[in-house]
C-alpha cells in the first residue's frame, strides 16, 4: 500500500512540475527561475499527497479492523 502512495505522490509532482514550469515559460519567465520555482512546488506537493496518502490509508485500515471487531462481536 505505501508503494501505491509513493507512485501517486510521485505522478502528481511530476505534472505539477511540468505544469508549472510552462506556466513560468508562457509568462516570460527566466527558464532557471522556472525551474526553481517548478521543483520547489514539486517537492511540496510530493510531501502533500504522501502525508494524506498514508492518513487516508491509515483511517481506511482502522475502519475496517473496527468493522472487523463489531461484527465479530455480535452474537
């Protein structure tokens, strides 16, 4: 599961670097200053979805061993 969280983590950086790196260019922005800029919200954004990949992940788990646990309770 932590390999699927990576590989979205890193999918959204990557097109989010692309995307801003040619947001920067169609703005006449210096290409270094574009690219700075494009692997700082990279970076940012592959933290992001990791945290909530492995909270989401974590809450996902801990309801169904709570369901798990309820129905086996019941008589």
């Amino acid at each position: 599961m932590d390999r699927t969280a990576k590989r979205i983590a890193a999918a959204s950086a990557i097109a989010l670097f692309f995307v801003m790196a040619i947001a920067g260019w169609l703005y006449g922005q210096d290409p270094a200053e574009c690219a700075w800029r494009s692997m700082i919200g990279a970076a940012a954004i592959y933290l992001a979805v990791r945290v909530a990949g492995n909270l989401a992940i974590r809450i996902l788990i801990e309801a169904m061993a709570q369901d798990q646990m309820r129905r086996r309770s019941k008589p």
